[in-house]
C-alpha cells in the first residue's frame, strides 16, 4: 500500500527544520528522506500564500525530483 498527501506543520513528528519558513525564499523546496517515507516542504510563490507551508508525505517517491507538466 502506497499513499500521498498534506500533513499539518504542528505535528510532532515533524522535524522543525522542515516547518521554518524564516530562512526560506518564496518557492522553496526542501526533501526529508527515510527508509520508507519522503516528506517534501514547499514555500508557495504567491504574495496571498506566502505565510504558508506545504508539507507533503509520500511512501511512493523515493527521488528528490520536481516534474516540468504543470500539474
């Protein structure tokens, strides 16, 4: 079984390098990787997200790759 999706910054299990957006610039990308998980942290480029943080976990992504499609 494989999944993807958005975990909240205030988990606990989140390592608070992966939750500071201070030292991080507008469309930043930053990977985490474990045996079976990978956990990306995106800073939107937007002026109306910029506060915001995008945590994602995969079990399905092994590779720090970003797609050119658009999607």
């Amino acid at each position: 079984m494989t999944f993807v999706g958005t975990i909240k910054a205030n988990k606990k299990e989140v390592p608070k390098e992966m939750t500071d957006r201070n030292n991080r610039r507008l469309g930043s990308i930053a990977f985490l990787f474990t045996k079976e998980l990978t956990l990306v942290s995106y800073v939107p480029t937007t002026a109306k997200t910029k506060k915001k943080l995008v945590l994602l976990l995969s079990s399905m992504h092994t590779q720090p790759t970003i797609g050119n499609t658009g999607k």
